[in-house]
C-alpha cells in the first residue's frame, strides 16, 4: 500500500519530461543559486532575460531525474553541483556570457552571520560616523584600530576581516552593517553550466565585469611595457619608438648645436 506513496504524480512526470526536452534544445543548461533571492527581484530578472533564457526552479530529485530522461552522459556531470534552492537556465548564450548577465543583475546586501564571503573584505582607513562608546570595543574586536577625532570614531588602521570562502562571524557582520558596508550580493549566483556545443561542464563561472576589465586593463600596460623593453615592433610599440627617436633627434641637434656655438667661441 506504500510503494507508491512517494511515487510521482502525473503532473511531476509532465514537468520532467517538458525540462529534459528542454535540455535538448538548448546550448547552454545553467544552475544557479537563488537562496534569500526576495520574489520581486526573481520576477525582475526573469523580466529581463526574456528571450535570451528560459528559467526554471526545480527540486534536486526532479532535476536529477530530468537529466537522467536526456540520456546525456556528459550532462549528468553536472548532478554534483546541485544544491536545495537552485534555477536552470537554459538558452542558446555560451556559459560565460549567460554567468556574466547574471552577475549584473545582482544587488549589494548586508552581509548576516553565516554567509560566506564572496571575496575577501578589507576595511579601509577612514572617518566614520559612529560615536565613541560600545563601537570603540566592537570595531577594535575585529581587528581595527580608531580613534578619536572631532567627537567621531575614525578607524586609523584597516585590515581584511573576512577572507575570501570563510563564514562571516557575528560580530564581523555587525561591524560591517553599523560602518554601512553591503559585501554579498542578492541575486542568482552562478554555480555549473553545461555547453553542448563542447559536451563539458564548467564550474567557477562568476563573472565580475569590472574586475576583469580592470585587470585587462592591468595586463595590457604590462604587456606594452614589456615589448618595449625588448624592442619589439607593432603598431602600438612603433609610436613609442618613432617619440623617443625624435625627443633624441632634438636632443642631438641641440647638443650638436651648442658644440658649434662652443667652438666658434675659442677660435
């Protein structure tokens, strides 16, 4: 009389056979974490991301049984990231580009005892507006050092108080909430994606625009710095070659010039 008790109903059958033909038709099947996401925002971004990704929620056993029904072996490889709370995305966007839309659409949040850090979170120095009393114990119980100045606390030494993947502890959390810092995010929090045009699963797919830029940024001084150094010509080294030949042209003739002037003088 049991057997079937936990035995799915049609409508659930219904709904994995709808989500494995989705996994089919698609590029790109991606999971993502939607735990704390406030319904409003979820209804925000699946607004936004119409016509460039479908969106799903799904239970762990439903998902696993819809992967299983596409008959895909690279597919189930993704089975080891699914966690409670999670959205399939599926569109025909590569991975990363699908990750990075994500991560545009999150919102700065305060940070609750519990979280994990998304990267490592360093105060800096600075005023504050907090009065002297209690905040002198909490602040300095994290590690920073403040002072007194102009009846507010000013920290004269930061430091990092959480690293990056480590559990933010209460009192961190309290300390980052009454200085008015918001290190998590609230939104979809990329996790696996699956590409079938390669048949592979890639993990590690946040994508954080602005730190990319600035480090492309970063990597590209290098680079012109260092193919000047070893006199390597293109069209971006050429004009610093043809600027410093000339600033040395001018410097020649002036120093060829006062030579003349020099010498006419002693004859």
């Amino acid at each position: 009389m049991n057997t079937h008790k936990h035995a799915p109903t049609p409508e659930k059958v219904a709904h994995v056979k709808a989500v494995a033909a989705r996994m089919k038709k698609y590029r790109t099947i991606l999971i993502a974490s939607c735990r704390s996401l406030p319904s409003k925002q979820f209804n925000d971004i699946r607004k936004k991301l119409r016509g460039l990704a479908d969106v799903t929620m799904m239970k762990k056993t439903a998902a696993v049984r819809a992967i299983e029904a596409t008959g895909n072996v690279s597919l189930k490889e993704i089975e080891k990231h699914l966690t409670a709370d999670i959205a399939f995305f599926f569109s025909d966007i590569e991975p990363f580009e699908l990750s990075a839309l994500l991560s545009e659409n999150q919102i700065p949040s305060k940070a609750c005892a519990g979280d994990i850090a998304p990267e490592s979170i360093e105060i800096q120095p600075g005023p504050t507006d907090l009065v002297p009393g209690p905040a002198i114990s909490e602040l300095s119980g994290v590690g920073l050092k403040v002072a007194v100045k102009e009846g507010k606390l000013e920290i004269i030494r930061g430091c990092v108080v959480v690293k990056q993947g480590e559990a933010i502890k209460e009192n961190v959390a309290a300390v980052l909430s009454k200085l008015g810092i918001s290190p998590m995010k609230v939104g979809f929090l990329p996790i696996a994606a699956f590409d079938s045009h390669d048949g592979r699963v890639y993990v590690g797919i946040t994508i954080n625009k602005e730190k990319m830029i600035d480090d492309l940024r970063d990597s590209i001084r290098r680079a012109l710095g260092f193919a000047v150094k070893v006199m390597y010509t293109n069209e971006q080294t050429v004009k610093y070659f043809l600027a410093k030949a000339s600033m040395e042209e001018k410097a020649l003739t002036a120093l060829y010039e006062k030579t003349q002037t020099t010498t006419k003088e002693d004859v």
